[in-house]
C-alpha cells in the first residue's frame, strides 16, 4: 500500500513542479504586462520628443499671458459646518463658454468665478491674438455678490432671436438671464423669464425641444434647491449614495414662450429626476429631428431622455444600455469619431490606481441597432479612451485636421498637499450606507489633502482606426491643475482648433494651437431663419473621399462648456469634398455640392 | 419539509454557491453591482477552468468544482479592472494557489483573498476592489445579512461572523477615539457589500480557518484588530490584507501545534473560498 502511494507521489512530482513555476509564473504577469506597457509608451514617448508636430499633427502652447490672458479662479467658503470638508465640496465652478457675443467674426469667451464676491470675465477676441476682458464693461463682471450664490457655468444662446447670443448665468444660487443689447451690454431679464429663485445647478444647455424655432432651456440641478449653501439648517445635505443617490436637485425645463418669457415643463415633459446632474448634451441620436437629452449624474446612473417629437420625454437609460452600471458622472459630449454619421457619448468619471477605478464610458450604437431601438456598448476601455483620472471636462474635436475627431479631457478634483491623501477617508465614508454618507458631520475632515490632485491630462488622438494614442504631455499639455471645463474653438479663424481650459483655484489656461502643414478643413457658421436663430440642434454632415462625418450645433457640452457654435470639420488630405448636408432644426434640408476647402462658410437657413 | 432541511443542511455543499450567486443576481439586477457579466463569466470560467487542469494533474481525478466557482464569482464580483486579464488572472492565481501554497497538506490562504491581495500588490494601476453599495437603502442590505447569517449558522461558522463583525464595530469606537472622526464614519465600511461577501465567504472558509471553535473566534477577532490597525494607517484595503496577514500565521501555528501533537486535522466539505 505505502509502494503504490510512494509510486503515485513520485508519478505527480513533475506535476506538482510544474504547478509551483506556473504559480510564479502567473505572479508574474502583471510585471511583464506592465513591462510590455511601459515599453510601448516610451516608444511613443521618445518618438513624440523627437517632433509632437511631425508625429502627431499638431501641438499646442499655453499662450495665456501672450494673450493677455489673466484670470484665476477661485471657490466659495460656504456655510461653516462645512469647513472641515470645504475644498472636496467646493470643488466646482471654473467654466468657460464660447461665443461671438459682438458678432465681429471672432469667438470670444465667458469664464465664470465662484468665490463670494469674485468677478466673472468675457475675454472680447481683439483679432490680433489678444483678448481683452470687458464683462465690467458689459455688465457681467459683478454676478457673485454675496447672497446670491456663486457662479457654475453659463451658456449662451439667441432666445429672442434678434441676432446676439443671450446669456444663462447658472449658479449654486440664483440663475440669471441677461439679454445681449446688440453686443454692447446685458441687460438681467432673470424675472421677466420666470427663472426660479434659487437652483444649485451645475449645468444647463440650450435646446429647441418641440421645433418651435423659439429655444428652451434645460438646466440639472446638483445640490437639492431647497438648500442654501450658506445658511444650512443641518449637514444632511450631501448624496444618500456614492452610487445609487436620488436626494439630488430638481431638473427644469424651461419652454420658451416668447417675448422673453418661459414656462418650467419639466414634468408635464417626462422629465422628474432627483439624481445629482453634473453634465447634459441635446443631440439627435436617432435621426428624429428632434434633440434627445444625455444626463450625466454623478453618484449614479446616466439617464437618456428620448424625445418624442416634441410632445415629451421618456427616459431609456436601461433600456439603452447606458443607465445599468452607475459611476460618477463628470461631463457629457457626443461624437462622431468612427465618420460612420452616428453619434457616441463620451461621459468621464472618476478612477484612481488601486483604489477606485471607475473608467470613463464612450457609448457608441450598436452595430444593427438604431432609431427607438438603439442600444449603446460602453467602447471606451476598447478604443483607450477609459483612464482619465478623477476625469471633468472632455470635448471631441479634429486637433490636427486629419478627418478624425479627437479627444481632450481633463481631471484632478482636489490638490492641496501631495504627500498626503485623503483618499482613504473618502472611501471609508463613501461605501457607508445612507444615513451616514448624506450627513456632512460624518465626512472626516481634509486637512490639506489632496484627493487625486495634480493629475496629468488627456489629449487623445484618434487614429482612424477605432483607437486613441494619449498624447497630451508630447503635444505640450502639461499643466497638473485641477481642470474642470474645457472648450474648443477656432479663435483665429485659421482653420484650427484652439482649447480654453478653466481650472478650479487655478489660473485659465489657452492653449494656441499649430496644426501641421498639409491638411484641410472646413467650417461652417449657421444662422437659422425659421429655425432658432442660433441655429442650435442644426445637423451637418459632411462627405469626402469616402468618409463622412456629422456634426451638430450644440447649446452646451462637457462639463459647464459650450465650444464655439461654428462647426469644424478637419479634411486631412482630402483636395476636395463631395457634399455637405445641412438638416435644420425647422426640419429644412440643404445640400451644398462641392464647397471649396479651407474656408469658413456663414450660411443662413433657406427660406 | 425534509427536502428543506437537507438543502440547508451542512452537508451540502451547494448552498454557499448558491447564495453568493443569488447576491450575485441581485445585485446586478436590481442595483448594477458587476463591472460587467462578460468579466465575471470569464472570472468564473478562468477558476473552472484552472482547478479542472490542476486537480486532474496533480490529484489524477477531476476535482468537485463547487469551491472554484466561489473563487471564480467572489473575484467577478470583488475585482474592478476596466481590463479583462485581471479576471483571469486573479482566478487562475487563486485556484493554483490551493495547489502550491500549502503545508502538511493544508492550504494556509484563503485562495480568493490571497489572489486579491496580490493583485492589490503587483498590479495596484490595473485593479482596484469592489466599492459600490447596496442601493441606498437598509433594506437589501439587511435581506443580504439575514440570508448570510442564516446560511453560514447552518454550516456551523456563524460565530466567526459574529466575533468578527463585533470586533469590528468595537474597534470603530476605538478608531473614532483615535481619529477624531464620527463613530458612524469609522463603522460605514461594514455597511458595504464587500463586507457581505468578506464575512460570509472568506473569513468562515473551512478549509483556511483553525480547526477549534476558541481559535476561529480568536483569528476573527485578530483579523478585525489587524485590519484596525492597517486603517489607522490609512490603508484602503485594509480587510483583504489583514486576512492574508492573520490567516495563514494562524493555520501555520495550528499546524506546527497538531504534528507535535500528532494530531491529523480532518478537512470539512463544506465548499467556501
């Protein structure tokens, strides 16, 4: 009996051998993965060194004090039973917006300012690569005055459609309209409109919902309305959930009715939510005509309101595929990046090594599936566009002219001290049940941590392929501030997209673009006639050498942004393009035949 | 009736799979718990896969795969990676841990802690670890709790809960006197789901506890103290590596003491990772 054991055990010694160098050997892995990894990116690394221009295409330059550019951003102190968790709270509200207020041709830019009594800018584009900020000038300088909140972002939209972009002033406080008197001043409309006294809101975008050529307005709120951030009757304000909360701020939907007035339709609309809104983009997903509405919540899931023709909303985030898994929610942008003439949804949120990684989600349509039965796959780890950090803003647009649109998003919430971190604490409280994660009084205090500060950003580069290449240290984006909002334009009318980036407690960066000799492009600049003046929710598509792209006019994207209302379309080599479509919002469909390359094309609706 | 008590009877070994997929099922269902199903099917399929080859291998007989499915789905659920090789990865380490990392014949980690633990270590840039709630309500946290305590008391080991559980809540007292912070902070983690699956699959897993009844509530209660330990450190991940700290320590020491004793521990059946 002890032979034939003996037998057996001297039979499995090579096994049991073989077992233990494939145990070592699985340990491992992730050192030969990172190995490989690594090698990889050194590669890019040392051949972006060499010349990001000639490798990538473009690069891009902080220029801010060439432009006369000096702006820096700063939070609001808020009540005092918040002071041990002021930073982590008080960690939104740098936003910029793009718009040719005076209509001189150039894009000029709002930045807003969220400390009490801290003054907003708008940076009038001078041409001559300067800006010069005359919000004191205009009457939109002096918006955060004590008792009124403090602003989170503002987007710009023609209301009245008298031919100047009017403002929306969103805030944690009292939102304000202010009407663009031909470009030389504002003037506050907010009760004339109907506006509500006090939204904690951190985000809002201009859409025409119902086709009525008069534009609406939607606007998420964050923190609960009912709460003032500075007079808190108690601490029980934060979210019931790191995933799941529903104790968030109401959403609005404001009917334009003309003459300057509105009506909040939100719930005779379809759309009553609670969650905590951090980002929305109208875009027509399905070809309807009509603008659907992508929300990005943070502590939970995203929802995707359909809209039906014009008469409603009904939300289909399960049924789409994109409300299942929740993550925090940072910013929402659509694009076309595959030129196949449908959109995906890019939605950052928040990851960090080892402890919480989340990944940024790209929606894209799957394949076969389109109109009221779209379903959407989350892309993003499979094109490597997934790690962005404690992700904020994110806006797609071709860098390089190459016919392919590419992605620049950036991140860091918090950055006080370095050496430490007040991630475990965070974590602690977050996973905590309802009761303790919603009472402020439970969150330990910062103390001058960081939580996920100094983070690097993300320029990626679509190779055309379904793959992006991250790029942003080789191209010249190297700053590590906390970044919020980003927003791209092309401010020098040459063809090129330039990108303004807002950083919370930090300065305003403008990144000047030079894009590599060789590639064209073309842009197109929409006025509506029956449709909104803005021509927001317009619908161009453009077609060359195969390829096709589609863009839409939008009333505000990513995280408290808006890029400029001009489309750009980058054309690479192309010496020619087919056509372009043009779908108004009225409904009107355009075709331009063989438009000439390299140009800006200011087109108004057809009557 | 009889059909009943032998389904929640000690002897079968089917009922902690079943439960942990029905928390499984339940939490994705109606809260989204998984990063996706494709990635735990293939966390799942991965430790199958692996003990199948391994047993045959090594034993000459194909193993009962119940225990591997429990390290397969606890990895599904407890891994967060946006990449699909950490699944795997972390099953195929788990299962051929149970084949190698053993002495006098008994395994000294608990398979699925182990192989967290060293996916924590060697690849903290690719993984992280379940965060994510309940909903945001008591309720389906407190059907998760009575369903565990029901199924790990039939199969004998709802003390080593219990001890642990206790343990914790006392230490958070005690961390809260440290820290400063609010009592219901330092107790909010053992609110998660990660607890659930912590408490009632990896700290009672009969084949990696101590034999007697005092030593599995001695070890739960050092788990717990090492684990307050390791978060006054501020270590996130404080619970995985206080197991993989005090649990092989305590199976070594039971060990030595039984082959002085000459004593020959019996392995139970019951199937848990």
């Amino acid at each position: 009996m002890e032979l034939k054991q003996n037998h057996v055990r001297m039979r499995m010694r090579p096994a049991q051998a073989f077992v233990d160098v494939l145990f070592v050997a699985l340990l491992c892995v992730p050192w030969a993965y990172r190995h490989v990894d690594s090698r990889r990116s050194a590669l890019a690394a040392s051949a972006g060194a060499a010349s990001a221009l000639a490798s990538y295409g473009f690069h891009l330059q902080e220029s801010s004090e060439a432009a006369g550019i000096h702006f820096s951003h700063s939070s609001p102190h808020l009540d005092s039973k918040l002071d041990h968790i002021r930073e982590q709270v008080a960690s939104m509200g740098a936003a910029v917006s793009v718009v040719d207020f005076d209509h001189d041709g150039l894009a000029d830019f709002y930045v807003t300012n969220s400390g009490e009594g801290s003054k907003n800018a708008l940076y009038h584009n001078l041409g001559n690569g300067k800006f010069e900020d005359v919000a004191p000038q205009v009457g939109l300088a002096d918006v955060n005055l004590p008792g009124t909140g403090v602003s989170m972002g503002a987007v710009w939209g023609d209301y009245d459609n008298d031919g100047y972009e009017d403002l929306f002033l969103y805030k944690w406080g009292k939102p304000e309209l202010y009407h663009n008197d031909g470009g030389k001043h504002f003037t506050r409309v907010t009760e004339q409109a109907g506006l509500p006294a006090w939204v904690n809101a951190n985000t809002a975008v201009w859409l025409d919902y119902d086709g009525d050529g008069k534009l609406d307005l939607f606007v998420g709120g964050y923190y609960d309305e009912r709460i003032d951030l500075w007079h808190l009757k108690n601490t029980k304000m934060m979210p019931n959930s790191f995933e799941y909360a529903v104790n968030g701020g109401r959403k609005y939907l404001f009917h334009n009715l003309g003459g300057g007035r509105f009506e909040e339709v939100s719930g005779k609309m379809g759309i009553a939510s609670r969650r905590w809104a951090l980002a929305a983009v109208a875009a027509d997903l399905r070809g309807t005509g009509y603008p659907d509405l992508f929300i990005a919540n943070d502590y939970g899931v995203s929802e995707l309101y359909f809209n039906d023709h014009g008469r409603g909303f009904h939300e289909v985030g399960r049924q789409t595929g994109v409300g299942y898994a929740p993550k925090s929610g940072m910013t929402a942008a659509v694009g076309d990046v595959l030129n196949d003439g449908s959109f995906g949804i890019y939605v950052s949120n928040i990851s960090e090594d080892g402890i919480l990684v989340q990944g940024n989600n790209f929606w894209v349509p799957k394949t076969g599936t389109s109109g009221d039965k779209i379903q959407y796959e989350n892309m993003a780890n499979a094109m490597g566009i997934e790690s962005g950090g404690w992700s904020f803003g994110a806006q797609f647009g071709d860098l390089n002219n190459d016919g392919l649109l590419d992605l620049y998003v950036v991140n860091g919430n918090v950055s006080l001290d370095r050496e430490r971190s007040y991630w475990y604490d965070y974590s602690k409280v977050a996973g905590g049940n309802e009761s303790i994660i919603s009472d402020a009084a439970n969150w330990p205090p910062l103390n001058g941590r960081s939580l996920a500060g100094y983070q690097q950003k993300r320029v990626w580069v679509n190779d055309g392929a379904g793959r992006f290449r991250e790029v942003a240290q080789l191209v010249g984006v190297t700053d590590v501030y906390d970044g919020r909002s980003i927003a791209l334009a092309d401010f020098e009318n040459r063809g090129v997209l330039d990108a303004v980036v807002a950083n919370q407690n930090g300065p305003l960066l403008f990144y000047r673009n030079t894009v590599a000799e060789g590639n064209n492009w073309i842009e197109f600049e929409l006025q509506g006639r029956e449709s909104n003046r803005s021509a927001i929710g317009a619908h161009v598509t453009a077609f060359w050498k195969g390829r096709r792209q589609a863009q839409e006019v939008s009333g505000g994207s990513g995280f408290c942004a808006q890029n400029q209302r001009r489309l750009h379309f980058g054309l690479g080599k192309a010496d020619a393009i087919e056509r372009v479509e043009i779908r108004w919002p009225s409904g009107k469909l355009q075709t331009l035949a063989a438009p000439a390359l390299n140009r800006i094309y200011k087109i108004e609706e057809p009557a | 009736m009889k059909l009943l008590a032998r389904f929640f009877s000690i002897e079968n070994r089917y009922l902690p799979p079943i439960l942990i997929t029905t928390i499984l099922l339940a939490g994705q269902l109606s809260f989204g718990l998984l990063e996706s199903f494709s990635r735990t099917a293939l966390a799942i399929a991965a430790a199958l896969l692996t003990e199948l080859v391994l047993s045959r291998l090594i034993t000459g007989k194909y193993a009962n795969l119940a225990s591997a499915y429990i390290t397969g789905i606890s990895v599904g659920i407890l891994v967060r990676a946006p990449d699909f090789w950490p699944y795997a990865l972390c099953s195929a380490i788990a299962i051929t841990s149970k084949y190698v990392v053993r002495w006098k014949g008994r395994h000294l980690w608990n398979p699925s802690n182990l192989a967290i633990v060293a996916m924590l270590l060697l690849a903290p840039d690719y993984v992280s670890t379940l965060s994510v709630q309940w909903g945001n309500t008591l309720w389906p946290m407190l059907i998760v709790w009575v369903l565990g305590a029901l199924i790990v008391w039939r199969v004998k080991r709802l003390h080593i809960t219990a001890v642990y559980v206790i343990s914790f809540v006392a230490l958070s007292l005690l961390r809260s006197a440290i820290t400063g912070h609010a009592f219901l902070a330092e107790v909010a983690p053992i609110t998660g789901p990660m607890y659930q699956l912590f408490i009632f699959f990896m700290i009672t897993d009969p084949k990696t506890t101590v034999r007697t009844r005092w030593g599995q509530c001695l070890v739960a209660f050092l788990v717990a103290a090492v684990e307050m330990a390791l978060r006054l450190a501020q270590n996130v991940h404080a619970p995985y590596y206080a197991l993989a700290i005090v649990g092989p320590l305590a199976n070594a020491v039971e060990i030595w003491w039984a082959s002085r004793s000459h004593v020959a521990p019996a392995p139970r059946v019951v199937a848990v990772a």
